[in-house]
C-alpha cells in the first residue's frame, strides 16, 4: 500500500484486498451503520437483524455497538463506480457504493439476441442494435397503435422504438390453457416503466381480451422474467395457420426522455 499526498491534502491510498470494506456474512459493501460484536466482529444492519443479533464468528450479541472507526474510514474512502467503463463518471464515499450501483442507469445491458455478446449501458445497447441489428426487430412508436402477428409458438418478439433506440420483448409462454403474453423492456432494473395496453381478437367471433399493465426493466433477455401483469390467450384466438393478431400500445409520460433519436435509426 503507498499512499500519496495530493495538493488538496487527501492522500491517495491503494487497497490490495477492496473486500476488507465488505460485510463478512452477506459479502456487500458495507453501509452505515455498522455493527460490532464484543470480540470486534463486524456486521452490516440488515445482517445483524438476519441473524437475529448474534455473531455467527463467536456467538455474543452484535447490533447494538457501532464501530465508528470503520464508519469514519467508510465516509472517507472515495470510490468510482463499478460501471465507469459503461460511461459512469460517478465517485462517492464507499458507504454509498451499493446504493448507487443498484440504481446506476450505466448498469450493462446485453444484447437481446442469442448469437451477439454486445453488453453496454442501456444508451449503448440501443444504438448497438441499430447499427448492427436494425432489421431484427420490429419497429413502432410511442403512444400510436401498432399491429402485430405472432406465431403461437414463437417464444418472443423484440420491438424497438424507433425515436428513443428502447428494447422491448413480447414474451409468449405456451400454456395448457393458451398463450401467457406478457412485455418487458430491456435495460436496469431500477428504470421507470412503461405503461402499455396489449389487444387480442378472436379469429373465431367477436371477443377480445385487453391487458393494461406497466413493463418491468431487465438487463438482458429472460425466458420468464418478472412480470407486473400479463394476458392469457385462450387457443381459440389464433388463426387456422397458428397466428396471432394483436395490437399494442406503449405509453410515454416523459416526453424529452422519449423522444431523442437515437443513433442507428
């Protein structure tokens, strides 16, 4: 370890092994506050409530003493983001790390598609799959009707918005009672979402099924991923030729976020 003095009096220090900062029983980064038991183990909040206020390294009580000096070095120690090679340009003190990164919007996302391993922040990603991928996906926009015809056996169907690059899945899970449909959108899972309507006709009579539901952000393609709604289409409303018919509608609520084109278009 060789510390270096700057002209602004901090010292610059390396550490060799980064995960003495980190909590020994969950393995996160540690955060204020930080607890200690009475032979000095230490232990993150969350896991001195886990564990029900005993050490698990020598069994006396912990979560009720603080361990200011390790909470002094926390405050002290900057660090940069662990996605500062997707773009983040963030630095904070080490006690913030784990906060920042779940909600880092440079969190890597990967391409949608099996045969490429792109991965890249969310800006990245879009303008990735334009350049390199722009006809294997389906095109709409937002807040206008888009029709679309979906095998019933087709696991999925991307969708890329064509004025801000976004990614969308159409996930089709095959059930005993029909089609479980549902649509997610490809980015970090702390995204706002998107609220959209999904229609499907009957080819056999008049019914239809409506879905009104809010997307959840995933950084890559999942066979099932987690879903805030999603519309079961009985058998009998696809065609004679195993097709779907639906229209789909996605919202936007922030217009300047929505509407910057993106490269690739």
């Amino acid at each position: 370890m060789s510390p270096h003095t700057a002209q602004d009096g901090s010292i610059s220090i390396t550490l060799t092994d980064p995960e003495v900062l980190d909590c020994s029983i969950c393995y996160e980064a540690l955060s204020i506050p930080v607890f200690q038991c009475e032979n000095g183990h230490i232990a993150c909040s969350t896991c001195c409530m886990k564990i029900r206020n005993r050490c698990p390294s020598c069994s006396t009580p912990i979560g009720y003493s603080r361990c200011r000096a390790i909470e002094k070095v926390l405050e002290s120690v900057k660090v940069s983001c662990q996605n500062t090679k997707y773009g983040c340009k963030e630095a904070f003190s080490y006690s913030l790390k784990q906060k920042h990164e779940k909600a880092c919007s440079f969190a890597p996302c990967s391409c949608p598609l099996s045969e490429c391993y792109f991965e890249g922040s969310s800006e990245n990603l879009s303008a990735h799959f334009g350049n390199v991928h722009k006809y294997s996906a389906t095109r709409f926009l937002y807040d206008r009707l888009t029709s679309i015809t979906f095998g019933v056996f087709e696991k999925s169907l991307i969708l890329r918005e064509e004025t801000d690059g976004s990614l969308f899945i159409l996930h089709n899970k095959v059930e005993t009672l029909g089609n479980v449909i549902t649509l997610s959108r490809i980015g970090p899972s702390t995204e706002r979402a998107f609220f959209y309507e999904l229609i499907v006709k009957s080819q056999a009579d008049a019914s239809t099924l409506r879905l009104q539901s809010f997307t959840k952000s995933t950084p890559k393609w999942v066979d099932n991923p987690e879903s805030l709604g999603f519309l079961l289409v009985p058998s009998k409303f696809s065609s004679s030729s195993r097709q779907l018919k639906m229209d789909l509608w996605v919202w936007c609520s922030d217009r300047v976020s929505c509407y910057k084109r993106p490269s690739g278009s």
